[in-house]
C-alpha cells in the first residue's frame, strides 16, 4: 500500500474509533434518536440535490439505508445513553463481522470455515467478560441494543453483497436521506415534541459540534476513502485495519472521557480482536504454510 493511502487508511480507522466518544458527548445534551436524525440529515443535506442516486434498486438503497443507518445508530445512539461506555461500545460493535457470517450462512447459503467459527468463539468469550462486569440491569440493556447495532450493520453487509459496484458517496448520502424520516418519526412518537424543541432549543456549541463530525468527517469522509481503498486494493489489505477501530476508541475514550482501563476491559478487547484476527487471517496463514511446506 502507498504511503499516501496508508496514511489515510490511518486517519479513518482513527476517526471511527474517536467517533464514540463524539457519540457520548453529543448524548450529553440531546435525546438519542433525535441526534441520529440530525447526524444523517446533515449528511444528506445539502449534497442529496447535487448527487446522482445510486444505481441500485430502490429497494435494496432503502434497506440499506434503513439497515446501515438509522437502525444501526439509534440502537447504538440509545444503548450508549443507557449506560455503555465509548470504549466498550466501540469493542461490541466489531461483533458485526461474526453476525455477518452468520447471515451469510443463512440467506446465501455460504459455508463458515471452521477458523471462522473458532474466531466466533473467542470473540463471545471477551463479550461474556463484558456483560459479566456490567453493573446495572440499564447498562446491561444497552450492551444488547449495541450488539443488536452490529447485527443491523450486518443485515446492511448482506444487503451491500447484492448491490455490486456503487458510488460510495451517492450510497452514503441517498442512504443518509433515507433513514431521516423514520428517525424523525420515532424521536417524535418515543421522545415527544417537548423533549425535541428544548433540545434544540437549548443547542450548545459542544452539541452543534458533535452533530457536524457525525455527518461529515465520520460518514460523508470516512465511508468515502474507505470505499476508495477498497477498490484501489484487495479487500484482505484494507479490512484488517478496522481492528484498530476498537482500539482508537479505547484509547480516545480513556484519554478524553476518562474511562479507565480496567484488567477486565483489556482482557475482552483482546479476545475480541483475537477472535476478529483468527476470523481474518487464519484462512491466509493455512494457505501460506500449505504452499510453504507442501
């Protein structure tokens, strides 16, 4: 890989992992579902009137976005608020890569390779540390509707195999426009009107802030060079850097949120990222040594 593009790679990975701590302060001052609906209407807006719509069937785009944006991040945004720190949630969320070949076995009949299913294991182990250490039953319903935001973003995968070649920034922004609608309709029916105007109306700079990085930086910049290096390289060389998205945000929360780093939390992020590295290389490794020793 280039120079440049390693750089780059870098610089998303590193703003993925420090977005859960954007995450968690822009829940400071506003109501979950009502923070997803103006992180994605911001990434839509204005770009959705100059950007082309993806050339993909209008199902497959509205799953997708309904899937990869506003099921994923409300239930992310709303198990952050009840209780599940940055860095954990930036570590629960990987668990995608395993629900994805879950569904992958299920709907598209692929086989799961025993290294995969040995990955799986290992990483539900680090989870069984985490929920093990949760000390109220709330945190403990927000670790679920995390994993469930890994399981959303693993329907998105399944639904993302279908679609072939795509404009990464027309599927970003034509995706962002469509999880608006149900976002603003369930923070409406769940946190109410009253809730919603206080919110804005008392918008701090700090909120406004964390808003603006979601919808640009994180979603509009980050998806977009990610899915640039995924063309210009082999898949295998660019999706072993999203094991440092847990990491950046481990780091970034212990650093700016002060979540301590406690034994226990070390112990299951590295199962974890051991499960995700016996899932990604250990089919390669085989191959190596096969061709090595015959």
């Amino acid at each position: 890989m280039r120079a440049r593009d390693l750089v780059l790679a870098l610089i998303v990975v590193s703003i993925w992992g420090f977005n859960f701590v954007v995450i968690k302060i822009g829940l400071r001052d506003l109501p979950p579902l009502l923070f997803t609906s103006l992180r994605f209407f911001f990434a839509a807006v204005p770009l959705v009137f100059f950007v082309r719509r993806p050339e993909i069937p209008l199902h497959l785009l509205t799953g997708w976005g309904l899937a990869q944006f506003a099921l994923q991040f409300s239930l992310l945004f709303v198990g952050m608020k009840l209780g599940m720190p940055a860095g954990l949630s930036s570590l629960v969320i990987q668990l995608q890569a395993f629900f994805t070949i879950a569904l992958a076995w299920w709907i598209l009949h692929e086989h799961a390779r025993a290294t995969q299913l040995i990955g799986a294991g290992i990483a539900l182990s680090g989870m069984g540390i985490v929920a093990w250490h949760l000390d109220t039953r709330s945190t403990l319903v927000g670790l679920l509707l995390v994993m469930g935001a890994g399981l959303s973003w693993a329907v998105a995968n399944i639904l993302s195999k279908r679609m072939g070649r795509v404009q990464p920034l027309a599927l970003a922004v034509w995706g962002s426009l469509i999880a608006v609608p149900p976002l603003l309709m369930a923070s409406a029916l769940i946190e109410g009107p009253r809730v919603i105007w206080h919110a804005l109306h008392a918008l701090t700079l700090e909120s406004s802030l964390a808003v603006l990085f979601q919808s640009y930086p994180n979603t509009l910049l980050g998806f977009g060079v990610w899915s640039m290096l995924m063309r210009r390289y082999p898949a295998a060389q660019v999706a072993p850097f999203s094991l440092l998205v847990p990491v950046a945000g481990m780091l970034s929360a212990s650093i700016v949120l002060h979540e301590s780093l406690q034994t226990w939390k070390i112990a299951a992020g590295a199962l974890v990222l051991s499960g995700l590295a016996v899932n990604q290389f250990a089919g390669r490794l085989r191959v190596l040594l096969r061709r090595a020793f015959g």
